[in-house]
C-alpha cells in the first residue's frame, strides 16, 4: 500500500479536514484531463489497470480510514457506514471530475457538490474549517 494510504495517524476531528483537503487539491482541468487519460488508458493496458486499482484502492481505503475515526469520535451521523461512504464518495469525485471537464459543472460548483456530500456525513453538517 501506498504510503499516503496509510491513515492510522489521522487525529479527532481531522476527518473532516482532510477528506474536504481532497476536494480542494485539484489543480484544474489539466490535471482532470490527465486523469481521465490515464483511466482510458488503463482500459487496454493491463499493467496500467492494475496500478490504478491499487491507486483508487488506496484512495477509498484512506477515506474509509478517516471516517472510521470520525466514527470512532462520535463525529459522524449515526448509521453511517464508513466503507460505503467512502466508495460513494470517490465515486461521486470521479463523476464530477468528467463533469467539469465536458462542461456541465464549474470546479467550484463540483467543489461545492463534493464539500456537501462530505458535510452530510457529519452530525454537525454546518460549514465550518476545521
């Protein structure tokens, strides 16, 4: 696993901030361009597929982890399942990001769509920065 994937260190209350972290990190529709590349790519090169599996793996898992903790904390709405979020969130940043790059969403929009299916997990889903 990667080392990024490894969220055993995430603090209470980081859970928040560092899955919102991942809404903002963007670099514009270079980097979505880029991206979507990659997955098409991945598609007929073998080599390639398994590496982003890994990746994405990875990525889900991390966010799995942090909202554990949140869970773990009392942060999080009750009945939330950590895993399933997590899918459901990178899946939901996946599809925004293509989105963005035909046009139906602005990034701040997408950002904004994202921020909110991140909020909505949390038992105090007010905005804030933590």
């Amino acid at each position: 696993m990667k080392p990024w994937c490894s969220a055993g260190s995430a603090s209470t209350g980081s859970a928040r901030r560092q899955s919102s972290a991942v809404v903002g990190s963007g670099r514009g529709h270079r980097d979505l361009r880029v991206a979507l590349a990659f997955t098409a790519r991945a598609l007929v090169d073998p080599e390639l597929g398994d590496r982003l599996r890994e990746d994405y793996l990875g990525f889900q898992t991390l966010i799995s982890q942090l909202l554990r903790s949140a869970q773990a904390a009392g942060e999080l709405t009750p009945g939330v399942d950590p895993s399933a979020a997590a899918a459901r969130f990178f899946a939901l940043l996946d599809g925004l990001g293509t989105q963005v790059l035909i046009g139906n969403h602005s990034a701040m929009a997408a950002r904004e769509l994202a921020s909110g299916a991140i909020a909505a997990l949390f038992r105090d889903s007010r905005a804030r920065s933590d």
